[in-house]
C-alpha cells in the first residue's frame, strides 16, 4: 500500500550548534534550561503554538519555559517554533499544514507550512514524541514526568488530503480541531472562511421567492411543468443571474475561496429538451450540471467552484472534463457499511469513483459514517474506515468530509472522530493499534472488554451477509443478525464486566456507560418491533402482561444519560430524549 505520508528530508539549520550526546532534556525535577525562540515576524498561529508548547510541558512537567524572540542573542538549549531567522528548515514543500520536527546538537526545532503547520507540528510532537492524548473535547490525557527527554527526531509530515472534516460537533472544539488537524465547513450557510456557500445552492443562488413567480421558465420542468426542485440549466438568463449573484456573495465573503454551484437535496431534475439532449448525450444527468459549472468556473478563475456529484448525478459524464477550478464533490450516500467499496461486488459507487477520477483528481469525498436514523444506536463500520479512505485517495480524492453527527453525542462518537482524524490525516497509519491505544486511555480497566464486544460485533456483521446501511433501524438486525438475542446476551455481559473494572472511577464509569447506551436504545426499538414476545423488557404477572421493572428504571436512567452528556437529537434532525422518554413510556403502557 502506497505510503501518503511524506516522512524525513534533510535540512541544516542555521545554528551556533554544540554537540550533544544523548537525549535532550526539555525538563528535569523541575527545571530547564529551555528557552522557547520565535521570530518578531512570527505568524499569529505560530505565537499561539510557541505558547501552546509552553502550556503543554508544563502539564507534564511543572516547567513554564519563557518565550523570547530570535533576535536575541543565541542559546544552547532553545526550541525553535515556526520561520526564524536560526533554522534553514525549507517550508515551501511543507504547504500549508505539513511540518518537520527535527532536534539539531541541543536544539530542538518545530517548523510548519504557512498555515496551520507549526501548531499542527508542536500538537504531533506532545502526542508522537511525550504520551499525549487528546482524546476527546474535554479528555486530555498526559504523563506527569519527572524528567521531559527525547531522542534524536528527524520528522517531516506532509499530508495528501489538503482539506480533512469528520463533522462531528465535538471535534469543532478548537484546541480538539487543532490536535487533530481538522478543518471544518458547514451545511448551514455561509462562512468567511475557506468555503462560501456550501452544496445544495442553485435555490441560494437563484431564490425562488424572488425568482419564479416572473420567471418560471428558470426552473425545472418536470411533467410539463415548471417546479422549483432544481434550476433549468440550458436557459442562458439563469446562467446570468446566478452568476451575478454569486458575485455579490463573492464580495460579501472575499476570503472564501471555494464556493458550491449545486443541485438542491432531491430527485427533480429537468425534463426540458435541451436538458434532457444534454444528459442523454453524456450518459448522465452530471452532464448538464458539469456543463453549467465549468462555464461559471470560467467567469471566476481565482476561486474553486465545487459542485455535487450526488444521487442521480453521481455517474460522470462521458466526454465533459471538469476545469481546473471545479471541485466534484462526489458522494457515496448509497453504499453499504459492511465491506468496503472497493472489495463490495454489490456496491458500483467504486465504478463512478474510477472514472471520476479519470477526468479530475480534483475530488473531495462526501462519506457517511454513521447511522443517520438511529445515532445512538450500534453500528458496526470501524473496519471499513481505513480501506475506504485509502481506496478514495488512490483515485483522485485530496479533500474529504467524513459526516459523522451534526448532533452531539453518537454511538462511539469519540472514538469514531478520533479514528477518522487520524486516517485523513495519514491514511496508512496502523489503525488496530490506534484503537486499541485509544481504548486502554480512555475506557482504562474496561478497556479490554470494549475492544472484545467492539471485535464480536463487527464480526458477527460481517458473517451475517446483511446489509448495513446509513438509514436502517436496530431491529433490522434483530432476526439474524448482529443484535440477534444471544448476542445481546454476550455484549451485555461484556458491559457488565467493563462497568465493574471501573466502578471506583467515576468519571470512567460514565465513559463505559455512555458506550453502553446504544444497546439500550436497540433492546427498546426491538420490544416495539415484538411487542410482548420480548421476553427481556416483558413478563406475565397473574396472566396480565406488564413491563419489568427493570426496564422501566433501565429508560430513566438512559434518559437522563442522554440529558447528562448534552445528547440532543437520536436521529438526525428529529427525536430529542425528552420526545423518546415519552414515546417509551407511551408505549410501555399498552402492555396489557
């Protein structure tokens, strides 16, 4: 498998370099002789990241190194953060987010591309080089040392997917982005960021409230008539005055340099003639809408026009190549979760990947990793994390949006964004180990009995041939499938076992608890499917049917777990707890 990381390189820093034998010791029982060195031309990210580094050490060691700029005299011991003047570390190669960490004599020097690379590099160093974990928004895990040492480090990083987003809300905390070296957009408007308007805006751009009470013919013809689902794209007035508005939000938002001319989420495309002679000479209906966009790109070649391959544009079009400045952003919302696409006979998403990528390697991902209807509900897909993302880079992808839980919280929601952080970022990187690294941090004693339900799960999805899909429900798999009764059995007794390891942690505890959640909200989904043939939430008392107890108090307390933890939504846009709390005990009260 091709390695994605750029790893090593030789540069010669500038130095008044000594030699030195041995490690270095950043910190020794608390003191230093380290001196933190930037330049006054230091960008703002590069002083936040000198001073990060001096935060970070002093968790680990009770050391606050000072930081001073390059233009005083030199030192023997000083950590170089960013472009000065004392390194000769090239950063042109390094782009934007790539960085070399490299220790020279006694110095030890931390140098990243023009954005976010120093800070992306003095995070890497604490998590790569000292023990740091940051495992979650609120979870930063470190040694405390004694003695702060490394040894000799000759690291350079850059990474293949310039732009990496898991969109989960936890991993929008700054420092948590930071860390883990994530990018973000969103599907709700604008930003005067990196993107403008973000998919799903032809009714952004050419509103139909303004628009099609004058103009009906600007919009799709379906059936005979005009309907305001998708714009008519061979009509030259809606090329006109879709680029005059995006013109105008151009100059609302001059920093962002990707915007997004894109169907609307649904199937009503145009029937009109010129349309459809289009779509059926290119084999697809991509070959309209590629059509339009290339000829908007053309009006603004300083900024990259992104647009959706998506649904029934998915497949490319036959002779239409995307201009330098178009982004496809094709997405694979149809494919299944239990193998992956590249290896999945059923699944012909991996067919349109390969001919896009013939035409462009200009390709940003739009994957989905969770399960959209049910979120805190199991859904058994780590396994096909890693082989997907590689198999999208091999074919063109240097962008990727991983869509995890808009909402907060999630079936394994922390480790999910911290897995997917760590492949967008290298995805050849030894994944079973991150996890199992991820799992003895966070989960500590219970560690080992997560891992084992986490491997008897996937396992018994993978052996019982179902489909795992984005928008099915856990009593799907109920029958013969992975949440079939004495399965359950076996994860409930794993959890058993993981809560007693850790009953004297509170705080772990809850971890393990909060894992757990999911198979509560499968055994309750599954009673509704039964009704009283489920013997687990159900039993006979004088020849009455009635719920147990237990599972009574078993909801309350999945309740107010979710209300604890900050969980809003358990399914997409819909479902808040308090609206579940009611629809069991509704339920529950029709046993008789």
């Amino acid at each position: 498998m091709k390695n994605y990381l750029i790893v090593g390189g030789v540069a010669v820093m500038s130095l008044l370099l000594s030699c030195q034998k041995g490690p270095l010791i950043l910190a020794d029982q608390g003191q230093s002789e380290y001196v933190i060195v930037v330049s006054p031309k230091a960008t703002e990210s590069e002083q936040h990241a000198a001073h990060e580094f001096s935060r970070l050490l002093a968790l680990s060691s009770g050391v606050i190194l000072p930081v001073v700029l390059d233009t005083e005299a030199g030192r023997r011991h000083e950590i170089l953060i960013g472009a000065s003047q004392r390194t000769d570390i090239d950063t042109v190669p390094l782009g934007e987010d790539g960085f070399t960490i490299r220790t020279e004599g006694s110095r030890l020097a931390i140098v990243g591309g023009k954005d976010k690379g120093t800070l992306y590099g003095v995070y890497s160093f604490f998590d790569q080089y000292l023990g740091y974990r940051c495992l979650s928004s609120k979870v930063l895990d470190y040694p405390k040392l004694k003695q702060v040492e490394v040894g000799k480090i000759d690291d350079t990083q850059v990474p293949v997917n310039q732009f990496r987003d898991t969109h989960y809300r936890d991993a929008f905390d700054p420092f948590y982005s930071d860390w883990h070296k994530i990018d973000h957009c969103t599907l709700d408007g604008v930003t005067d960021g990196e993107w403008g308007y973000m998919v799903h805006t032809f009714e952004l751009l050419v509103p139909p409230s303004l628009y099609f009470k004058t103009h009906p013919e600007y919009y799709a013809l379906i059936d005979g008539k005009r309907n305001t689902s998708q714009l008519c794209l061979s009509n030259p007035d809606v090329f006109d005055v879709l680029v005059k508005n995006l013109e105008e939000a151009m100059g609302q938002f001059p920093n962002a340099s990707y915007w997004s001319v894109s169907q609307n989420d649904n199937y009503g495309y145009c029937q009109c003639e010129k349309c459809a002679a289009m779509d059926e000479q290119e084999g697809s209906h991509s070959g309209s809408i590629l059509a339009f966009v290339n000829r908007v790109a053309e009006r603004f070649p300083d900024k990259m026009i992104s647009t959706l391959a998506y649904q029934y544009s998915r497949k490319p079009p036959r002779t239409i190549v995307p201009r330098e400045n178009v982004q496809i952003m094709l997405c694979d919302i149809e494919s299944e979760r239990q193998k992956p696409i590249a290896t999945n006979p059923d699944d012909d998403f991996g067919e349109d990947l390969r001919a896009w990528g013939k035409l462009t390697r200009n390709i940003m991902i739009w994957d989905y990793v969770v399960q959209f209807r049910n979120l805190v509900s199991p859904f058994p897909n780590l396994r096909v994390l890693q082989p997907n993302i590689q198999f999208f880079v091999e074919n063109g992808t240097n962008a990727h949006f991983q869509q995890g839980n808009r909402e907060i919280g999630g079936e394994f929601y922390e480790l999910r964004q911290y897995l997917i952080s760590r492949l967008l970022w290298n995805p050849d990187c030894d994944v079973e180990a991150e996890m199992d690294d991820f799992l003895k941090h966070y989960y500590r004693e219970a560690a080992p009995y997560i891992r084992q339900y986490i491997d008897i799960i996937h396992d018994e999805s993978e052996a019982s041939g179902e489909k795992l899909g984005i928008f099915m429900n856990p009593e799907d798999y109920s029958e013969k499938g992975f949440l079939r009764d004495e399965l359950m059995e076996r994860y409930e007794a794993l959890f058993q076992q993981a809560m007693e390891a850790v009953s004297g942690q509170p705080d772990i505890l809850l971890r393990v608890k909060v894992a757990h959640m999911p198979l509560t909200y499968a055994l309750f989904n599954i009673a509704k499917k039964r009704g009283t043939s489920e013997g687990r939430c159900f039993e006979q008392v004088n020849g009455k049917w009635q719920v147990r107890p237990e599972m009574i108090t078993r909801l309350d307390e999945f309740v107010e777990l979710c209300r604890k933890t900050g969980v809003t939504r358990l399914s997409e846009w819909h479902t808040t707890p308090d609206e579940y709390d009611v629809q069991m005990h509704e339920f529950f009260q029709t046993i008789h």
